[in-house]
C-alpha cells in the first residue's frame, strides 16, 4: 500500500498556472527555515483559527511545534500509519499541506491547510492525494468539517467528497465521504 503512496507529484495552481511539488513530509528536511516557514503558515489567521487555536490554547504556533510535526509525520511515514504530503512551491518553501491521518484502508479522515499567499493550490494538491489514495486501496476518504470554515466546505466538495448524514468526529461539524472510484478496482 504504501509504494503507491510513497510518491512525488508536480501539481499546478489553478489560478497561477505555477506549479509546485508534493511529496510525503518525510522526503523533506526539516531545516530551521522549513520549521519557520510552517510556523508562519500556521499562525495566518485561518489556519490558526481552524487547526490549532484549541491546541495552541490562544497561543502563537511556535517553530519547535513544527519540528515535533516534522518528526511524528515521517515517523508515520516510516511504520505506515499516517500520510502527510508537504507541498512546495518552486523555491522550495512550503506553501500547503495534506495528510491521510491514518492507514485504515476501509475509512480514513483527510485533512489540509494551505497559505492564503498560494490561494489555487488546495484543491489540486488535496484530488492528487484522494488519487495516490485510491490506488492504494483507500476505500472511503472522509472530513468533517465545521459549517463556519467556508473556504474548506466550498475545497472539499471540489476534491468529489459528498455531503452526507452520520455520526460526526466533532459535534456540529458537517460531515463529507468520497468513495474510491469503481473504475480503480
Ligand atoms: C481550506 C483551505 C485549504 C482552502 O484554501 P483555498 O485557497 O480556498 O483553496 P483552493 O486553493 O482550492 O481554492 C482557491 C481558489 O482557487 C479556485 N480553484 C482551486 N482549484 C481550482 C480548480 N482545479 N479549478 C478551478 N478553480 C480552482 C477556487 O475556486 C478558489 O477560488 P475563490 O478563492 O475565488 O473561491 C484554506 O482556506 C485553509 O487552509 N484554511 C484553514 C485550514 C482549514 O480550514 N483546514 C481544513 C480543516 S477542515
């Protein structure tokens, strides 16, 4: 499963034409620079406000958090049991990320953030995971998704997840399935 995972993709911005490279997390070194880079993604105000203003307590993201999620995501690479894509531009800074947070072939939640200064990347980025996921066998992608956290609702229907009723991971947040394609069997 994981070779099919395991891979290097060159993907373009829909509005900019520019393109830019995803690749497991592990593939990347973690350098001061890339940490800072994280962090300043992290601390913009829709990622905070999403992804980390519960974990952080209110507090800023600091670099040395981004070192510890460096580590635990090529961990995760190494033993197989989570996916973290890191996405570059062609500098090589870090623009967006998108991770499959588990191994659990028959469901498994997917997750991202991206900077607003690469606005148009996401929503490549995020369909050519949900593809490397398919090939890997994934049978149902799923995120749920807060029904204030608009710019994610409006990402995840374009990556081909469907609104659906169930039980919710966190309570009130809308809940979205895509289903690994037929034609991949
Ligand atoms: C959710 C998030 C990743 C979405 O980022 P985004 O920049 O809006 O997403 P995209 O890059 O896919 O889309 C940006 C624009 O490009 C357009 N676009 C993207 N891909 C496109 C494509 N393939 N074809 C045509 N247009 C496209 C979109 O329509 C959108 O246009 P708009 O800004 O005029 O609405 C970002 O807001 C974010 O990181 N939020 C905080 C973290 C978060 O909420 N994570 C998810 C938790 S559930």
């Amino acid at each position: 499963m994981i070779e099919h995972l395991k891979k290097q993709l060159v993907i373009e911005n829909a509005l900019t034409g520019a393109e830019y490279r995803l690749q497991p997390i592990s593939d990347i070194q973690s350098t001061p620079e890339v940490c800072c880079q994280i962090a300043a993604i992290c601390n913009e105000a829709l990622v905070y406000r999403w992804c980390f203003q519960s974990l952080c307590k209110g507090d800023p993201y600091p670099p040395e958090m981004a070192v510890d999620w460096i580590a635990s995501a090529s961990e995760g690479w190494r033993l197989g049991t989570h996916f973290v894509y890191i996405i570059t531009d062609a500098y090589g800074e870090v623009a967006a990320a998108c991770d499959i947070k588990s191994a659990h072939l028959d469901r498994a939640e997917m997750g991202y953030w991206s900077s607003a200064s690469h606005r148009g990347i996401m929503t490549n980025a995020a369909r050519a995971v949900t593809h490397l996921a398919d090939t890997a066998g994934f049978q149902v992608l799923y995120a749920d998704i807060h029904p204030g956290n608009h710019r994610s609702l409006a990402c995840i229907q374009r990556c081909g997840f469907s609104k659906v009723e169930r039980e919710a991971t966190i309570v009130g947040h809308l809940t979205f399935d895509r289903h690994r394609p037929q034609r991949e069997d």
